[in-house]
C-alpha cells in the first residue's frame, strides 16, 4: 500500500492500522478482512464480517461497526474496508458496496469513505463522489 498524504493523513493510517491489527488477530493464517469507521469523537470501531455457513445471510465487514457507532448514538465520519487473499499478499482497499453506501448515507453526503484504486493507494472520497446521482437529491 501507498500513501496520498494530506491533512487527512493520521486519521487515514489510524483506521489502515486498526483494521490491519483486527484482520490479523482474527484470521491469522489465509484470508483475512476487517472494517475500520472513524466517529465525530474520534473513537475508532473495528468489525468483521462473520463467518457463517449460509452466505446468503453473510453480512458486510462494515455492519457490526456502522451499528455499534449507532449504539453510540455516534456520527460516523470515515469509513475503510480492506482484505487479502492470503498470507503472501497485500490488503487491498475495498470501496463500500451499494448497500453500505446506503448505510453510511445515515450520516450524510460528507462521510469520507477508503475507494479500491489501481495502486491501492490509501484514497479517501466524500461519499457523494461515489454516489452523485443518489436518490435523496429529489428531496433537497
């Protein structure tokens, strides 16, 4: 992974770092992924996506932080998904599929979200960058 540096720096490692730390407790050996969310106190929240047998009832990795920053009656600021296949390759970014656009949507257009990219630079966009056409506009 690369780094874009700006004012945004520390923040965007602080979240890197605490979903690399969660992926590797949990999933020592092979696959691993977590999500990272960054609140308006700056509390960070780390959740996984649990392993179940039915994965039509899978959730994504971001589900357990997105609902415990709602038990915190917290806004969420910033969001980072990431995985690796395996132990010999890198994490990679994951952009916030359509449902967790929806959900982190919750706190609004601003919410600055991680975005898959060719060099797997560390880039975060607002959320209305990967949504510009969202539907709620017919009600601004």
């Amino acid at each position: 992974m690369s780094l874009v540096v700006d004012d945004n720096y520390t923040i965007h490692q602080s979240l890197y770092k605490a979903a690399v730390d969660l992926a590797e407790q949990r999933y020592p050996d092979g696959w691993a992924g977590a999500a990272a969310l960054r609140t308006n106190s700056g509390k960070i929240l780390t959740s996984i996506s649990p392993a179940i047998k039915q994965e039509g009832l899978g959730l994504c990795m971001e589900v357990g932080a997105i609902c415990e920053a709602h038990k915190l009656n917290e806004e969420v600021t910033h969001s980072l998904c990431m995985s690796r296949s395996d132990n010999q390759t890198s994490f990679v970014i994951l952009s916030p599929c359509g449902i967790c656009q929806e959900r982190l949507f919750h706190w609004g257009y601003d919410v600055q979200v991680a975005v898959t990219n060719a060099e797997n630079q560390l880039i975060f966009k607002p959320l209305k960058a990967l949504m510009p056409h969202h539907w709620y506009q017919a009600f601004e």
